[in-house]
C-alpha cells in the first residue's frame, strides 16, 4: 500500500517551500556579500612596501624586501581559532614555494609578547610581524572592511593585488591563486 501525503498536493506546503528556498538563498548571498572584500585603496600595495613592522624580538620586518617578488600576506592573531588552524598549512606552503620566488609575510593583529608566546608554541617558517591593532588599518586598505581575521592578499611581483580572502584559507586555495 502506497503511503499517502496529501500536505504535498497543497498549495500552502509549496509556498512555504519556495519562501524557505528564497530564503536562504538571500541569506547566503548576504553572507558572501558581508565577507567578500571592498576594492582595495589605491596605493595600497605602495603602502605595504614602504612598511616595517617590528618582529616580536623587536627586529625590523621590512616589506619592500618583497618588492618584486610574489607576497603572500596573512593577517592574523593568536587569539583568532581559524588563524592558528591555516598556520601550519600556510607554513608547509611558505616552505614548499620558497624556491620559487614566493614568500610569506604575517602581519600579527596583537602584541609582540602575545606573538612571541605562540611562535614559541606554533613554529611559522616565515616573518612574523607585530602590527598590534593598528594593523586592522592595513588590512581595511587591502579591502578587509569588516575587520575579520583571517585574511589573506597575494600581491604579484608587478605590485598587483590578484588574491583577496577573507577567513580562513587552504593550501589548495593558494595553490590555485598562485598558479601552482
């Protein structure tokens, strides 16, 4: 004996259906919206070049060392769950594309002692720089409206910005954004 549903053959089941369907579909195109990054300040990249930032020990991290090179930024903060989640995977890639004219740069969104703890913790392979919340600046430049961490830019070796994310990021995500 075939079940009967008689609800599905009614009207209002389909309407409720459909609102829900829309719904969601708004509410995700919300979301991407929210996060996606704005267009980045013009020059932005320029900016990025003519900083340095202290690493934790205190040491100078110059940015136009990266200047004609391809520059993986990564805004981030101990205190951040996903930031420390991507940081050994961001640290393998870093390690793995090295060779290839490709460096990694984290800008720490907190203080130096802070990051100096986690790096005693969390090995990272690449500068570390202590940007303290004045760091969140930088980011908003490179289109990080919100202010979410993480986020991540790829910065071509011409100056160009051809990777903006925000949220946490995979080694796959990268490899792809940087033609790898």
């Amino acid at each position: 004996m075939a079940v009967q549903r008689p609800f599905l053959r009614t009207p209002g089941f389909w309407v409720i259906v459909l609102a829900a369907l829309i719904a969601g579909a708004a509410g995700i195109y919300a979301a991407s919206s929210r996060y996606s990054p704005a267009p980045a300040a013009d020059g932005v990249v320029e900016q990025f070049f003519r900083t340095a930032l202290p690493d934790a020990a205190g040491k100078p991290v110059d940015m136009g060392a990266f200047r004609q090179q391809t520059v993986v930024i990564n805004f981030w903060a101990p205190w951040c769950a996903p930031c420390v989640e991507e940081m050994p995977e961001l640290t393998a890639l870093a390690d793995e594309v090295r060779s290839r004219n490709i460096h990694f740069v984290g800008i720490g969104i907190d203080s130096a002692t802070n990051i100096r703890d986690f790096s005693a913790k969390v090995p990272v392979s690449y500068p570390l720089a202590v940007a303290g919340f004045s760091g969140t600046e930088l980011a908003r430049a490179f289109g990080n409206t919100v202010g979410a961490l993480p986020f991540t830019v790829i910065v071509t070796p011409e100056g160009n910005i051809s990777y903006r994310k925000t949220g946490q990021v995979t080694q796959a995500e990268l490899k792809t954004a940087l033609g790898i």
